[in-house]
C-alpha cells in the first residue's frame, strides 16, 4: 500500500476548517474565494430586518489547540469570517486578567479577560460545536464555551501587548484534543516513546544533516538537546526529531538556530529522511497527520521558547504543513504565540 506519507521536502503553509449550523455568510474557499452556505428553503417572514451578526468558519484551515492549565483555547483570527466584516481592536483598558498558568522559573505568564468587548460577529462563536480530534486521530466531542483575550504579562496586572482573540473549548470527559478541521477522515499517527535504539539511530542520522553541520564551532546544541518524538499509524512510523542551537560567547543572540528534521523508520529502524523544518516552534511535536489525503506530513508543536537575549519570543502551540502543493504560505496563521521585550542582558 501507498504509503500517506511521502518525501517532503518543501515547506507550505496551508491551513484549513469550518463548522456550525448553516448560515448565509460568505467564507474563503481554499484558493481565497467567498463561498456562500445554503441557509436553507427561503421563508417570508415579513418587512425585512437587520439580521444579528454571525460568525462563519474558513474551510482551509486547520486550527491547532493549546492547553493551558486544564484550559483549552483555539485562536479565531484567520479561521473565523464575521458576516459583518468586523475587526476586534484591542481594548486600552481591561478588567482584572486571570493568569491561567504558572510555569516555573518564569515571571511571565499567559492571562485571558473576557472578549465582553469584541464585536457581536466575534462573540457569536460561543456555543458552536467543532470537530475536534486528539492525538490518535480520535473524534472528540467539543464546544467554543467562551471568547477571550489572550496575551502575556511580566508580573504587572495587566494584559500585556499584542493579545489575540481565542475562543475557549469545553470538551467531552477524556477528551484530549489537539486540532480542529471538518475535512474528511484525517489520518494521525499516534505519539508514543521511542525505544533507546530508535534515539540512538536518529541521533546518527541528525547529525549528518547539512543544517547540523552548519552550526559550526561558535554554537552549541541548548539546555533542551535533541528532542524527539515517535509517532506510529497504519502506515508507518515516523521520529520527529529538533534542536536549537545558541551562540557560544554572546548573551545577545539575534537568531538562535533551530533544525527540525523528521525521519521515516523501516521495519528494521533504519532512519530516511522525509521533511525538514527550521522554524522558530515548540520542540516538541504533539501531532503527525494528513488531513487533506495529499500524502503531505502535517505537524503539531507544542510550547517552546526562545531566548533572543533582546527579547523572549513564545509559542504555545503552532501547525505547519509540510507537505503542501505548491509550497506557498497561501492560508492564515494559527500559531498561538507571543514576544516579549527585555533588554540584551
């Protein structure tokens, strides 16, 4: 059999869902046109009037979920269409912000206030149910309960700059999700540890890489080393493996060095190389699949930081598209992820 995941060695940023009731408001196609959702048999209701504002969803996108604090958001720019084109704009003043994690040696902290006051088009998106799916490729019951601003803050009761909006999901008990899309039968590849032998055969494989090799005498790998994860469906298992790679002498360092490769394993172990990805993302990957039967890999990471000595940029949780055809960063960003000044120390 063919297998769903093939050599991959050009990047794109395709992206792609959409759900809810029926409603007459136009959503982007995949190639950016408006599409117009059939509302149904008409019905004379009498003198017209101003319909409620509502809320659509884009259908090439895919929406990655983070979770924070046994909280769990999904960001709604770019994957959200208001039927009145209304944009939010963040409020200058806020109510009390909720920190929402306390992650240790860090004074800086996601918080979230209510979204009371986004435009009503935004808001709609409360109690729309989407479909979810975890880790293994499972179906998972879950809602947008609520919508919120999301940003950081460094100690100060306040929000902090750039916050974006997320709506929050309420999940079905054991429901662990980590991606939302209504297309058809995506197929995962479920993480799980890799033995000692499977490390050992990507580590060898890693450091053959052209981009490992570049790193040169005046850097070294980070305090996290090669992080790798082994991910096994019906078709194959695949390591994604990454590291980054930091200045030697400088406490200032514009552009820590990420490599992120991942590797088909044979039956025997054998490592092939398959994708590679040197973003800026969690190193730790929490999700391998194709959701639109391209044969492409797409990824899921999870929370990473990293430290540019001028500023901490964060991301909590980004999807990538590794596969796409044509390579071209055509649909909307969805990471989740923040930048924070401090100062070259």
């Amino acid at each position: 059999m063919r297998s769903w995941l093939v050599l991959a060695l050009v990047i794109g940023c395709g992206r792609g869902s959409e759900r809810g009731a029926p409603v007459a408001a136009p959503t982007p196609d995949r190639d950016g046109s408006a599409v117009v959702r059939d509302a149904g048999p008409s019905v004379d209701a009498g003198p017209s009037v101003d319909a409620a504002p509502t809320a659509s969803w884009r259908t090439d996108v895919v929406v990655p979920v983070v979770a924070l604090a046994e909280r769990r958001f999904v960001p709604l720019a770019g994957w959200l269409v208001p039927s009145d084109g209304a944009a939010p704009v963040a409020p200058t003043t806020y109510p009390p912000p909720m920190r929402i994690e306390a992650t240790p040696n860090s004074s800086v902290q996601p918080r979230v206030v209510p979204g009371d006051g986004l435009p009503a088009s935004w808001r709609a998106a409360a109690g729309t149910a989407v479909a979810a799916y975890d880790r293994a490729g499972q179906r998972c019951a879950s809602t947008i309960s609520g919508v919120y601003w999301l940003g950081l803050d460094n100690g100060e009761v306040e929000l902090g700059y750039e916050p974006i909006v997320v709506g929050e999901l309420t999940t079905a008990p054991g429901c662990d999700p980590i991606a939302i899309t209504d297309r058809p039968e995506p197929r995962f590849a479920a993480p799980t540890k890799p033995t000692s032998a499977q490390v050992a055969a990507v580590a060898r494989a890693f450091k053959q890489l052209p981009g490992v090799k570049r790193q040169g005498r005046d850097r070294r790998i980070d305090r996290d080393g090669l992080v790798t994860t082994l991910f096994v469906g019906a078709d194959g298992a695949w390591v994604v493996a990454a590291a980054t790679y930091e200045l030697r002498e400088a406490s200032c360092d514009s552009e820590p060095e990420v490599v992120r490769a991942i590797f088909a394993l044979s039956a025997g172990g054998a490592p092939t190389l398959v994708a590679e990805n040197g973003e800026e993302l969690g190193l730790r990957a929490v999700g391998l699949f194709d959701s639109d039967r391209d044969g492409g890999l797409e990824l899921i990471t999870g929370h990473g930081r990293f430290d540019h000595g001028m500023n901490l940029a964060t991301t909590y949780v980004a999807y990538r598209d590794l596969g796409a055809r044509p390579a071209a960063d055509a649909g909307p960003v969805t990471d989740v992820d923040f930048s924070t000044y401090f100062g070259c120390d």
